[in-house]
C-alpha cells in the first residue's frame, strides 16, 4: 500500500496567525486601556474621560435624579475629610443611597461637576467589624 502525500494549505496557517494576531492585540489594549481608573475625590482632578468614583455622599441632596437638571450632591473621601466634589446624577437611584453613604459612581467630569448615570452603594453593616465584646 502506498502512502499518499497529504499537502496542507498555507492560507489556514494564515488566517490561523492573524486570528492569534489579533486576540494578542485585543489583550495588549484591554490589560493597557481597558479597564476604568478607580478614584477617590482627592485625586480625581486632572483625570479626563470616564472614571469610576468612590466617596462618602454629603448632604444635603438635592433634585430628581430623572428630571434633565438631575440629582445634585457632594462627595468627600471615605477615610476622612478631603475637597467636596460636586456631583449631577441621573438614572435610579439605588433603594440604600442617602447622605453618610459610601457610593461609586460611573461618569466624567464636565464644567466642574462629576456628571454619572450609574451608581451603586456600599452597605456599611456588611462591611465594618462588629464590636468586640470585652
């Protein structure tokens, strides 16, 4: 019996390395521009584009967050006291947001003011020690 010579075609070894090419690219950009910077109000000045921010919500609250002038309130740094960043909200608002709350915020600052669409809250309880009992 003789054997016979199967040749393969270089076009599948092509598009086989541009495939990899490719994924290697979308992997480079995603580990390298990707992903959203997590800030706190203290160092979120001088940051152009969309960024998620996390702060302690000042009161008083103020507007609807469905109304086209939106919610309007402050945020400081968790830990402690740090510049007041004036925020526009719109979208829902989440059933645990009031003044004294950890939130983050998805968004961009625009003519002063941190203007976000998306914003979830921390429940404190679940995320603080409970007291010892001495």
């Amino acid at each position: 019996m003789a054997r016979q010579h199967v040749t393969r075609s270089p076009a599948r070894l092509v598009v086989a390395l541009a495939v990899a090419g490719v994924l290697a690219v979308f992997l480079l950009y995603t580990a390298l521009h990707g992903s959203t910077p997590l800030l706190q109000p203290s160092n979120l000045n001088g940051h152009p584009g969309t960024v998620s921010l996390t702060g302690k919500v000042v009161g008083p609250v103020l507007g609807d967050s469905h109304s086209t002038s939106g919610m309007r309130f402050s945020l400081h740094n968790i830990n402690g006291a740090s510049p007041l960043v004036a925020v526009v909200y719109r979208g829902d608002v989440p059933d645990l947001f009031k003044a004294g709350r950890d939130v983050n915020l998805t968004g961009r600052l625009a003519n002063g003011s941190f203007v976000s669409s998306q914003m979830t809250t921390k429940c404190p309880s679940k995320y603080t020690a409970s007291p010892s009992k001495d």
